[in-house]
C-alpha cells in the first residue's frame, strides 16, 4: 500500500476489535485486498492497525492512555474503559466512542462522494492520513512530492 486514504483508514478504525482478534475475512475487507497478489489479507489488516495506533498515539503528545494500552496489548475492554477515561485526549476518544466502538462506516458509508454528508470526525481522519502517510515517504526515502531524495544505489 503506497499511502493511506480516508476511506482505508475509517475502515480499519470500523473493523479495530476484528482485526485485533484476527476474525477478518477478505469478503469484508472487499476492495482494499484486491491489489495485494498473494499476501495474506490479515497480515496486512494487521499492519493497518499497526499504523493506525500510531496515528492514533501521535494525536496527543501529553495523554500516554492510548500507547500505555497498545504496549500492554489492548483488549476490547481497555478499548471501552479508554472511551470513558481522561487518559486519552478528545480527538482519540471522539474516535474510540464513534468510530470504534460505533463502527463509523455505518454511519460514514457514503462519505465524501456527490450529495452525501461530510463525516463528523473528517478532520481528525485527515489528520491521520497526512501523519501516516508522512511516515511513509520518510521510511521510504522520499520527498512530499513522491520523489527519491537520495540516489537509489546509496548505501
């Protein structure tokens, strides 16, 4: 996966619980496994989730709750006990409470296309989306515009 969009990214937050519990099929994962060849569909449903705690985490540098529970291994009860707790900041508990737990692509289904309605949490998913994909033209070696900033046969 070259970057992270929107829609991959509130899929991922919709589907957290399944994903950590590994109970995901490639029927629910529809058109975000098509372009992965023989990969394992939960591997890389996994590293989404990977990528979105850290997302997740870099939304507050002074509230350690949501990286406390990740580096404990996170349960579905931590995830609950985090939506009602003042450990994590507004922007993640706004996403446990409504995107997690509530499943946002019920709610966010037809997000962003024609005359459906914007998502409340657009804002905090872009947010997301520039700070992963940030982190990815960085391991990557490359600038904001997709190039390489170092030569490819460097050591």
């Amino acid at each position: 996966m070259d970057s992270y969009s929107n829609a991959l990214i509130k899929f991922t937050l919709s589907h957290y619980v399944d994903i950590m519990y590994g109970k995901i099929t490639p029927d629910e994962m529809q058109d975000f496994c098509q372009s992965m060849g023989r990969k394992n569909p939960l591997e890389t449903a996994l590293i989404w989730k990977t990528d979105i705690d850290q997302a997740i985490v870099s939304l507050s540098s002074r509230h350690h709750g949501w990286k406390d529970a990740v580096s404990e291994g996170m349960s579905d009860s931590m995830i609950l006990h985090l939506g009602r707790s003042n450990t994590v900041c507004n922007m993640q508990r706004d996403l446990i409470n409504d995107c997690i737990l509530k499943g946002c692509m019920k709610f966010c289904k037809n997000t962003g296309y024609g005359k459906s309605e914007m998502c409340y949490h657009e804002s905090i998913i872009t947010r997301m989306k520039k700070y992963l994909n940030g982190l990815w033209l960085k391991e990557n070696n490359r600038d904001v515009l997709g190039r390489f900033t170092v030569e490819a046969n460097a050591p």
